[in-house]
C-alpha cells in the first residue's frame, strides 16, 4: 500500500467515523465516506484489547496484504476505515480475505 493511500490523521479517523457509512460484519467493522480524490484510501484499527503491539502489527499487516489484492479490482474514490473485531483473531487469513471482499462487494452494491 503506498503513503498516499493510508489515512494516518486522527481528525480524519474521526470524520470519516462520525460523517460516513457503516458496513458490518462478524469479524470486521468497516466504515466509509466518499473522497474527492481519483483513488482509495484506507485506514486500519486493531484495539490494544485483542492483544499486544507484535500481535496487532501482524494483523495490520495481514489487513494491508487483503486490501492491496481487493484495490487490483476495485477503485471507487472513498477513505474507509477498517476495524478488526476480536472473533477474526482466530480465523485464517483465507477466511479473512473473503469475509473482505464479500462485505466490500455489498457496499458496492449499496446493500
């Protein structure tokens, strides 16, 4: 994922919570609002409550590895902010991935 599409700033985080859209599903929390640029953007959250610093890096890193295989597919110009809920920490990363795309997809979709 290059910089450019990472949203790092709380204030950001917080807008995109409180003024977007919400999309749920067992292991993820993803919430979105429509940007005024030409491509995605994206921002993860693990709690400190599903575990230390090591174990929410690598689950940050297993996210990234999902998004950079769904951004070949789509673009539609929105920040999303995606939250780990604690029922995937015991879930494989294929599990993951469709969950992923399957909630992503009906966003698309507008369901």
């Amino acid at each position: 994922m290059k910089k450019k599409e990472i949203v790092k700033n709380s204030w950001e985080f917080e807008d995109i919570i409180k003024n977007g859209k919400c999309i749920k599903n067992k292991y993820y929390v993803i919430h979105y609002k429509e940007n005024k640029l030409s491509y995605d953007r994206y921002g993860i959250s693990v709690s400190k409550k599903l575990g230390n610093a090591v174990f929410r890096n690598k689950y940050k890193r297993k996210i990234r590895s999902i998004i950079d295989n769904y951004k070949k597919s789509y673009v539609n110009s929105n920040d999303y902010i995606i939250i780990l809920r604690k029922e995937a920490i015991q879930k494989s990363h294929s599990i993951l991935e469709s969950e992923f795309f399957a909630l992503m997809n009906n966003q698309k979709k507008g369901i």
